[in-house]
C-alpha cells in the first residue's frame, strides 16, 4: 500500500521529507520491522517507542510516526501526529483492508465472564452458520487455525491483521474479549463494532486505573464509539443488575428492551 494513502487516514499534523513508496507493513515493535515497514513510535508502560527510532531506521522502515519529537540525525520520512495510539490503530486498519467492516463484530467487556460470554457467543454465531472469528483470553482463532492468546487483546497491528486473516479464511463475524488496557490504549480505535456487550464491574486492576471512576469511564469507551462508523444498526447489551451498568445504560441514552 503507498504511504501517501496511509497517511490520508491519519490527519498528521506535519510530514518531513515524504517519499513515495509502498508500505510492506504497520508496526509498533522495532524488532518486528522488515524494509517498508511504518514504524509508529508509541509511549508504553515501561519504555518509549521513540528510543527505538534508529533500530527502527537501520532494519529498513520506510517512515517513522510520532506524536513527540524524535531525537535522531537519521534521514527518513517523519510523520508527527497528536496521538501516536491513535493512529497506530487507524494505520493498522487501513492498511489491512478495514476488515472489520467485511465482518459482524461483537466486542465483550467487563471485570468478569468475558471469556464464557465469547465462547458462548462464538458457538450461538457458529450454530447459526456465521462462522466467527475469535480474540480472547485463552486463544484466538482464525477459520480452522487456532492460535495461543499471549494476551486478551491484542496490539493494533497484530488484532487488524487477524480479522483480515478471518476475512480471508471465509468468516463472517468475530467474537472478541475487549479488555480495559485495551480501550485506554486505543488498540481498538480502528474496528466497528456491531455489538458491544458489558457483563459487570468490579474492583480490579486499579493498579492501572486508579480508581473504579477511571475504570468505568474505559470500560464506557466501547459504547460511546458504537455507531460512530459505518455502521448505523448497533446494538448495547448491557447487565443492568450490576449498578455500573445501570450507569452506563443511562451515560448512553440507550434505551432497555
């Protein structure tokens, strides 16, 4: 894909040096950079992405996204943007055919019962002759292949690229595990949700969060974005026997069936 129509999707706010070339890849780890690659420099919990620039030039990236300014006398195209995340997760998306369009998408998040809710789902859609795709805590899986999940949701590049595979492999819909660090980290920016499911709340993993206002106002992110694509016939699921969730039913101005 060129890289003047990746960076169409993205709105950067400066662009140095642009070249005209084809982008072989969308990616956020140094170490997975192959020559063509877009390397998208993102602050993580423990490092920044920026200090890995010149690793990223010396393995042949084609251009470097930002959202600060980078510290190296390297030449090559730097694209500055307000939010490195955010645009990790749009690049990802386009550059593997916006597949979550191609299939019905039903995002699952909470504290508890994400992964019984996946897996009754998947086996609701599978019944049903919709042959889903699966992202989740236990493993992910792609038409007949079935990979070990390191994670509940993946990166953007690695998520875009396994709903592309499911696409490719003839499925039609994706059952996915949306977890909190997820949402904060907007490796979901880039997907339509047809569905968005919350199951409850409960005090965990505040040692990110910080305070369950924080966790709650993450968790909400899946549903303010429903509809906000191409999209329009979305629907909320939402357990309003859990007191945040009767919060988020009325934050949305959804109303219960």
């Amino acid at each position: 894909m060129k890289l003047e129509l990746l960076l169409d999707e993205i709105q950067p706010a400066t662009v140095t040096d642009q070249k005209d070339c084809d982008v072989s890849g969308v990616v956020c780890d140094s170490r997975q950079v192959k020559p063509g690659a877009l390397f998208v420099a993102v602050r993580g919990e423990k490092q920044d992405g920026s200090i890995f620039v010149d690793d990223a030039i010396d393995r042949g990236a084609a251009a470097v996204v930002s959202d600060q300014d980078v510290n190296t006398a390297r030449k090559t195209c730097f694209v500055r943007v307000a939010d490195a995340r955010l645009a990790l997760a749009q690049l990802s998306a386009a550059f593997h055919g916006k597949p979550s369009g191609k299939l019905d998408v039903v995002g699952i998040t909470g504290t508890n019962g994400k992964t019984t809710t996946a897996w009754m789902t998947r086996d609701i859609l599978k019944a049903n002759n919709m042959r889903p795709g699966l992202i989740g805590t236990v493993e992910y899986e792609i038409g007949a292949r079935t990979i070990p999940a390191n994670r509940t949701t993946p990166e953007a590049p690695v998520l875009q690229s396994y709903m592309a595979q499911m696409v490719t492999a003839g499925c039609r819909s994706v059952v996915m595990e949306v977890s909190s660090h997820s949402l904060a980290q907007k490796r979901v920016a880039g997907i339509d949700f047809d569905v968005g499911v919350f199951t409850n709340l409960t005090r965990e993993h505040l040692d990110y969060h910080k305070t369950m206002e924080d966790y709650f106002n993450v968790k909400s992110l899946l549903f303010s974005g429903l509809g906000g694509g191409s999209k329009k016939a979305t629907v909320a699921v939402i357990n309003i026997d859990d007191q945040w969730g009767q919060r988020l039913l009325a934050r949305n101005g959804l109303k219960s069936e």
